[in-house]
C-alpha cells in the first residue's frame, strides 16, 4: 500500500512537471505574438534554449542552494520511492526556468543573446534558489523569524513572490538598463506604435499558459493526499476576475484581454489554498486592473520599454498576490484563517518585500556586470534587421516596417 502511495504521488508531481513544462511554449507563443515580425524566430529559439541552461544550472548548482540536494549519488539513491525526489527537481525546475523565460519578454527586440544566456545561468543558478530556499525550504532561518515574531510563516503557496514577483522585478532592473528599443521614443516625446505581429499567435500562447496554470497551481501540492479542489476553484475564480475587469479597462483590446487572466493567475498563486472563492475573485480583478493600468503607465508616461509588460503582470500582481495572501486568506474575509500553515499580513507584506529587494538587486547586478564587461544590447544595425541571432539571417528575412 505505502508503494502504491509514493507511485501515484511521482505520477502526480511527473503530470504537474509536464504541465508547467508546456507552458514554457505558452511564454514563447505570447512573446512570438507580441514583438514585430522580423523578431518572431529570436523570440522562439531564445525560450527553449533558455529552458536548456535553466535545466543545466539548477541541476548542478541551484536545487542544491535552495533544498541542499545534490543528485551526485549512488543509481540507487536516485531511484528510492520510485524516483519521487528525481521528479520533484523536474516540477520545480519548470518553475525556475520560469524566471528568464519571464524576463524575455521584457528585453525583447534589442537584447544580445549570449549575454542573455549567461545571465540565464546566473539567475536560476543563483538568485532565485537564493529566495526560493528561503520561502520554501526554511533556509537561513527567516521564516522562522517570521513565525516566532508574526505567528507565522510567509506562505506562497504556488508562487505569486518565488516565481512570478522574483521574475518581473527581475526583468524591470534588466529593461531599465537595456533602455528602450530604438524609435520606440522620438526626443519630442511623442511615442512610435509597435503594435503586435499576431494576435492570433498572442491569444494562442495566454491559452496555453492559462490551461497549464491549473498544473502550476493545483500540483503545487505535490502530493495527492494534500491536492484541495479549493486551490482549482479559486485559480478559476481569479482568472475569470482578471480576464473581465482587463477586457473592461483596456477597452476590449484583445492584447489586455489576453493578459487579463494572466493577471489573475499570477496574484492568486499565493493564496489560493486559504482564500474563499469570492476573495479569489477580487484579487484576480485588483490584479487585472493592476497590470492595464501600471502597463499603460510604464510605456506611455514614464517611457520604460517593457515588451510585453512582465513587470506590471508579474513583478507587480505577483506582489499583490504575496500580500493578498494574508488579507483574503484571514477568516474575517472568508478564507481559512491560520490553518495548518499560519498566515500573518505582517509576514506576507515583509516576505513579499523581501523577495522583490532580492529580485531587483540580483538582477541589477547580473545584467550591470554584463551591460560593463561584454555588453548586453544590440547595435543600431542588428536591432534594426531583428538579428539578435545569427541564425535569423538564414531562418527568416527581416521586414522594415513603420515607426523606424
């Protein structure tokens, strides 16, 4: 009997991992859709060789970081309980590789990409097993300074602060210092519409993540005998408020339509196993309004070029999901109150705070050691032709098109 167990629980987390992994061609869909023509291939091959060396450094140096496991071991090792701690890696590499496949969208169109690679290393060799050891496997005894101060731990359930804020905090320090695309801000002032290639394409990859979203959140349990329906229900009630409140302030516009519910998802991943469903449908409408509204903000009046707006979607809904955590998670508001977990808003809002300083810090000194020593943006030339890869100039044509 307890053989059976393990078995079905390295099924359970082997599914949640393929889940998770799909929506890396969810990312790579909605960055394909999103950027002009002539940059469409870039967008494709810089996703899946990103997953290949997130793949590389998280084996070799990151798992160890965050959980103080190695697989440097005996073919026995590695097969107790059915290859259940093999497994895990797997789910939560998809999670890590998370990170730069985030970031891309943001540096997408005039980042170099070998110097994308190493910071690719870097980051999901180090800064985000740095954070993700902290939240999630107790390291350096903060959440137990949290707990013995707040009365409980900080809880990211899925990872609205590890994966989501971790990633777009990091992708704003890398866009500021990139600077934006060329033409895209006349000297004037006035701002040249890069509007997207595909929408279709777009609309395609928010599919893709939406539905696989429900691996990511659902399967963060990691078990069977600890999955809750709650976690599905309220990851569909979050989804729904973001899609509808984006569509009604982005004014039907099908690119804030689309990240609506990508919104929602990203908020609600903290707290989706201690919220009531209606609380679920707040903050997936907060978040969706969140992100039409700091998107418009960021590109139109404070002139920060981020693509496809991974700042405002992840940085800053996945920040609003670490602290909603412990507004809509109390039973005052309907969720679960302590739990089994604890939840405290004070240790909500200070691990929130304390995932975003690490994000933005560690990114700012990966891509400023990069931008100084080799640089980290193309030249006028290869911006201009979209070839941020050699293979583009055999692959695809480059199209001039309006705004330059």
């Amino acid at each position: 009997m307890e053989e059976l167990i393990v078995s079905n629980n390295t099924l359970f987390i082997l599914l949640g991992a393929i889940m998770v992994l799909a929506m890396h061609a969810g990312f790579a869909f909605l960055e394909l859709g999103t950027v002009r023509k002539k940059n469409q291939v870039n967008a494709l091959v810089k996703i899946l060789t990103d997953f290949a060396i997130s793949t590389l450094a998280y084996f070799f140096i990151g798992y160890t970081i965050a959980y103080g496991i190695n697989f440097f071991t005996g073919a026995e090792n590695l097969v107790a309980k059915s290859g259940y701690e093999l497994v895990k890696f797997f789910f939560l590499l998809t999670f890590a590789a998370a990170i730069p496949a985030i970031v891309s969208g943001g540096i997408a169109e005039r980042a170099k990409f070998n110097p994308q690679m190493i910071a690719t290393f870097m980051l999901v060799g180090f800064i985000y097993p740095f954070f993700e050891g902290i939240a999630w496997n107790h390291r350096f005894g903060i959440q137990d300074w949290f707990k013995s101060t707040f009365g409980a731990e900080f809880h990211d359930f899925a990872g609205s602060v590890v994966v989501h804020a971790v990633g777009g905090w990091i992708g704003l320090a890398a866009v500021i210092l990139l600077g934006a695309r060329r033409g895209r801000y006349s000297k004037e002032g006035r701002i040249s519409a890069h509007p997207p290639s595909s929408i279709p394409f777009l609309a395609l990859g928010a599919w893709i993540l939406t539905v696989g979203w429900f691996g990511f959140n659902v399967m963060s349990a990691q078990t069977i005998n600890a999955i809750s329906g709650l976690v599905a229900v309220n990851s569909l009630m979050a989804m729904v408020g973001g899609t509808l409140t984006a569509l009604w302030l982005g004014k039907n516009d099908p690119g804030f339509l689309h990240n609506g519910p990508l919104a929602g998802l990203v908020a609600v991943c903290a707290g989706s196993d201690l919220m009531h469903p209606l609380g679920a449908l707040v903050v997936g409408c907060v978040a969706g309004a969140l992100f039409v509204v700091m998107f418009t903000l960021t590109q139109n009046r404070w002139k920060i070029d981020d693509v496809l707006g991974v700042w405002p979607l992840h940085g800053l809904c996945g920040a609003w999901g670490g602290i909603a955590a412990g507004i809509f998670g109390l039973k005052a508001l309907g969720g679960t109150g302590n739990g089994a977990a604890g939840i405290s808003f004070m240790s909500q809002l200070l691990g929130t705070t304390l995932g975003v300083a690490i994000a933005f810090i560690g990114g700012y000194l990966v891509y400023g050691a990069l931008k100084k020593m080799i640089g980290i943006r193309l030249d006028a030339e290869e911006e201009f032709n979209g070839a941020d890869l050699s293979i583009h100039k055999i692959t695809a044509t480059p199209e001039r098109e309006s705004g330059w």
